[in-house]
C-alpha cells in the first residue's frame, strides 16, 4: 500500500506543478534539443558519415556553431506551454487520486497511483501536442541550416495557415501513446521511491531535499524508459514533410523498422537518460517547496 499526505488537494496541485515544470525547462532543455536532433537526423547517404556520430559529437557540434543559445534553441514554446502543461499534469494526478478515494483518509495502491498518472497524462495531450510539435519543429530547422520560422508563435501561425487545426495538433495520437503509460509510470514511481525513502516514524512530508531530487531523478528515469520509442516515432512524424506518412505513426514506424532496424526507436536515448535525472529532480523539487508554500500561505485551500 502507498502511503501519502492527506488530504489531497488538485488545486494546490495545479499551482505547484506549474512551477515544478518551469524548473524541469530549465535544467533539461539543452539535452532535449540534442535529444530531438539525433531522432530527426537524416539518413546518411551510402559511404558517408551520419550528422551526429552520437549524443556527444552532437553536443558538441551544436555548441561550437551556434553556441550556448543553440543549446536553448525552442525554449520559448516549452516555456510557454510547460507552466500550464505540467500544472494541468500535476492537477490530472491530484484529481485522480481524489476521484479514486471513498473518504478523505483513503490510502491508494500503486496501480491506483498508476491509473492516477494516466488520467494527467491524457489531459496533458491538448497543451503538450502542439507545444512540442512547434518545439522540434525550430530544434531541427537550426541544424539544417534553413529558417523558416522566426520564432514559436510565426511557426504557429504557418503551421495553422498550411493545414489549419490539424497542422497545429500534427502527433497527438503518438503524444498519447507516450504519455499516458509514461506519466503513470512517473508519479507511481515517485510516490514509491518517497515511501521506501521515509525513516521509519517519519511523515513523506518531512523527506530531505536530496532524497526528494534522487526520488525524481529516478522516476524521471523510469518515466523515459517507457516513453522513449513513441517519442522518437512522435519526433520523426511531427518534424515531417507533408504526406510523407499517410498512414501515420504505422508508417514511420516501418520506415524506421525497415532502413534502421529496431535499435532506431531507442535513438537519442542517451541524452534522454543524461536529461532525465536533473530535469525531473529539478521539477519534483520545485513541486514540493511550491506545495509547502502553499500549504503554509493557504492551508485550506
């Protein structure tokens, strides 16, 4: 059984996530830029080396050309999409567990936890679709050499002038694909890892500053595990030109399958792991101070 803190408040968990997430862009957007430009690189042609020979070659490459700002390359978007993103994502975990309790002392099961996480990442799909369409969208254009948008609301307004709504929300299947069982991997683990970390007689509450970032290093860690194939399918397809995949993600994914072989939906995971553990320790810390801010500015909220 999952021990945590009563009562549950989504409210709370709205305001605290939004900030948590805002941490989360910091720490990790310069991995996630070199992430999305080793999944959307282009095949090499025969007798010739590939773009990035792996994720440091790539660090390395985008820091000597365009410098640190290159590394940030996009991060308007995430930033401007994560504070609700993640508020909304830790609202829907809030919410979850509220609506699987009889009485306000309730305390759920892992897969409750589980099911608890799910329920924030489908609702996530509707901010974090388009946010992270028109994010690889201006990571990849730096690294072909065009410039085709000037920023995220200019890509927003081609991609609406191209193909309306659709264009916009381009991947959103593929964005639930990965969510959903990725962020009820990541609260599930969350809530697990603070549990075993808690002295015997202490209150999950009480838990240090270092074992709250190790808790959401780890569950940042376990969160990618699952997420990272429909997360390079979703990269490949919304960063693709125009009926290039009719049949969507089946289509990429047996391009990738067929030219790369299966080891090609595991592209980029080495920056996504060297990502994983800062960002996300980076965002449940975030999280928790914000919750006992407010707990302490608004204990009956």
């Amino acid at each position: 059984m999952a021990e945590q803190p009563q009562p549950i408040s989504p409210v709370k968990n709205f305001f605290a996530g939004g900030f948590g997430g805002v941490c989360l862009v910091f720490v990790g957007h310069p991995l996630d830029t070199i992430k999305v430009r080793l999944q959307t690189q282009p095949k090499p042609q025969p007798g010739q080396p590939p773009l990035y020979s792996g994720t440091f070659d790539c660090f390395r490459k985008t820091l000597v050309g365009e410098g640190v700002r290159g590394l940030y390359r996009g991060m308007a978007a995430p930033i401007v999409g994560v504070t609700p993103m993640f508020a909304v994502c830790f609202f829907g975990f809030g919410l979850g567990k509220r609506l699987q309790q009889r009485k306000p002392d309730d305390v759920l099961t892992y897969p409750q936890l589980f099911a608890a996480g799910m329920l924030s990442g489908v609702l996530t799909t509707v901010i974090m679709a388009p946010g992270e369409r028109i994010k690889c969208l201006l990571q990849i254009q730096a690294a072909t050499g065009e410039t085709k948008y000037s920023g995220p609301l200019d890509c927003a307004k081609q991609l609406y002038r191209e193909a309306g709504i659709r264009g916009v929300y381009k991947g959103t299947v593929l964005t639930l694909m990965r969510d959903v069982p990725a962020s009820g991997m990541y609260f599930m683990t969350y809530e697990w890892l603070k549990n075993i970390l808690t002295p015997e007689g202490r209150s999950v509450s009480d838990l240090s500053v270092p074992r709250i970032l190790f808790a959401g290093g780890l569950a940042g860690i376990f969160n990618w595990a699952v997420a990272i194939p429909p997360d390079v399918l979703k990269s490949r397809f919304q960063t693709a030109p125009p009926g290039k995949y009719p049949n969507g993600f089946r289509d990429v994914l047996r391009e990738l399958i067929r030219e790369e072989g299966v080891a090609s939906l595991y592209k980029g995971f080495t920056a996504v792991m060297i990502r994983a553990f800062p960002a996300n320790a980076a965002c449940f810390l975030g999280f928790e101070v914000a919750m006992k801010f407010l707990n302490w500015i608004a204990p009956g909220l």
